[in-house]
C-alpha cells in the first residue's frame, strides 16, 4: 500500500488491526444493540405505532462503549490514518452495520454526509473527510458483501456526481471501476469519504450478482435470523480538526453520552439526562 495508491483509488486496505483482542466485546456491543432494536421495533409494531420505528440505535455509541474507544488508539489503525489522512483530525460519527439472513442492501452511498457546519457538500475536496470500515466478523463475499468504485473520489469523465447521496443505478461509465472489498476479521480499511460504496444484501448467490445487484431484504427471512448468525462492521467517519460538526451527526440519538439504549434511559436522575452533553465529537489523533 501506498500514498499514491489511496490518491488513485480512494480506498487502501486492508490492514490487520494490531490488537485482535476487543474484537469479541465489539460484536457484542453492535449485537445487542441490534438485538434490543429488533425488540423495541416489534413492540412498536404490536402497539400500532409503526412510524415509531428506530434505525438509528447502532450509530454513534462510541462514548458509553469503553472497547469502540479502545479500538479507536490501536497502533496499526493510528499509523495508517496518520500516515494517510494526517494527524489532526476528529472522529465524529460511527455506524454498526449487522447483516444477516434477511438483510438487504445497503445502496450505493458516500460517507461526506457533512461538510463545515452548514457548507454545501465539496465532493472532490479531498484534504478534510476519511472514513475507515473495521471488520468485526469475516466480511467475505457473500457476507453482504462491500463493493465501491475504485477512484470515485476524484472526477472521472463522463461521470456526473450530481446525484442524491443514496441511489441505486450506478452508471455504466464506472461500472468497470465497480470492486469488491473483502475483508477478514480484524482486517480494517481506509478512504476518502466521497469514495462510492454499498454493500450487498446477505447470502447474496453469486450467479445474481450483476453492476445493478443489490439483493432486496427479506422480513420473513429476516425474522427468523438472528444477528449473532451473521456478519458486523463498524463503520467510522473522521473530519479534519476546526471541521463543525452539525449537532445532529454528531450526537448519540439516544441522548447523553452515557446512554446506552433508546428508549430506555439508564439513569436514576432525568435531569441528568436532558442536561448532559449529547455531543459524540471526540480528537483522533
Ligand atoms: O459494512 C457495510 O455494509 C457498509 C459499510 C459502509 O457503508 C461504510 O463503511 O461506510
Ligand atoms: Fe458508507
């Protein structure tokens, strides 16, 4: 890997995490997220309340769980990001993403959700937002596989970016640029965050698979799973240090930063909860 690589791909991995150990309680955080999500979804729908559905419980725990932290300062994940992206930078968003038997695509998508506080999105700048993905599990190529187009973030003629962030059809201009990325556990990756992305649905056959696939989930299948029975990662986004991070991408839904769960609150005072610091904005490195 090289500097030149992740200038001309966007992407550079993967990498083996220097300390295998926190892999364990990592998957047990985003499962048990997951699970208590599943439950709290179920309810909703048996009490009528179907627009009470929650998405969001796996984004952003990173302060109530001590391991997200831990993995944050492994030596390898430090020396590639340095080495790549710089030393001055914030961590500002995290994201599990649990895929089993049942569990759809995620569409083509980039992580430069923000830009500086309210700014308009400045797609090809590529000083300032990096993303790096940590597998959890083995994320092989029918674990809902990640795919992204290999120099996305940079202009690629006859390829326009005016699009919504999330969309399905890729155009065929890029589509040779389309490339799987496995990775094994405790491999992680690293990009630009402009860079195109998505990942297959779960199981996904491989006879199927064609530059349009995404694999539409499944309630039946999905139902019957359970998230222990398949793949996770945690996806983490880094913005340069001075960046301002709206408040609402860069906090924990569930309240202050000791929450662990919605909608339950863990907390003996209220007032602790509604006056704390929601904020989930911390230094990287
Ligand atoms: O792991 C996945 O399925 C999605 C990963 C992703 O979108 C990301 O790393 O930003
Ligand atoms: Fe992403």
């Amino acid at each position: 890997m090289s500097i030149a690589q992740i200038q001309r791909d966007g992407l550079a991995g993967p990498f083996d995490l220097a300390d295998k150990s926190i892999l364990d309680a990592l998957c047990e955080v985003g499962i048990e997220l997951q699970v208590l999500q599943r439950q709290q979804n179920v309810l909703a729908e048996l009490a009528g309340q179907e627009d009470q559905q929650r998405h969001t419980t796996l984004l952003n725990r990173h302060m109530a769980f001590k391991p997200m932290q831990e993995l944050f300062r492994d030596a390898n994940l430090q020396a590639v990001v340095s080495e790549y992206f710089g030393t001055d930078l914030l961590l500002w968003q995290t994201k599990f993403f649990p895929k089993y038997q049942g569990v759809g695509e995620n569409k083509w998508h980039h992580d430069r959700i923000i830009e500086n506080g309210s700014d308009p999105i400045n797609i090809y700048d590529t000083s300032n937002h990096f993303s790096f993905v940590v597998a959890l599990t083995d994320l092989g190529m029918d674990d809902g596989r990640i795919e992204y187009i290999k120099g996305s973030h940079l202009p690629i003629d006859g390829f326009d970016r005016e699009m919504p962030r999330l969309f399905k059809e890729m155009p065929e201009v890029v589509h040779d640029r389309i490339t799987p990325l496995p990775l094994l556990r405790g491999e992680f990756a690293v990009f630009h965050s402009a860079l195109l992305h998505r990942s297959l649905a779960f199981g996904h056959s491989e006879e199927s698979w064609r530059p349009g696939y995404f694999g539409a989930p499944n309630r039946d299948l999905r139902r019957d799973a359970g998230p222990q029975s398949g793949r996770i990662s945690l996806a983490a986004r880094l913005a340069r240090k001075g960046t301002v991070i709206p408040e609402r991408f860069g906090s924990n839904p569930a309240g202050a930063a000791q929450a662990i769960a919605e909608p339950m609150p863990y907390y003996d005072d209220i007032h602790k909860q509604v006056l704390a610091d929601k904020s989930v904005v911390i230094p990287f490195n």
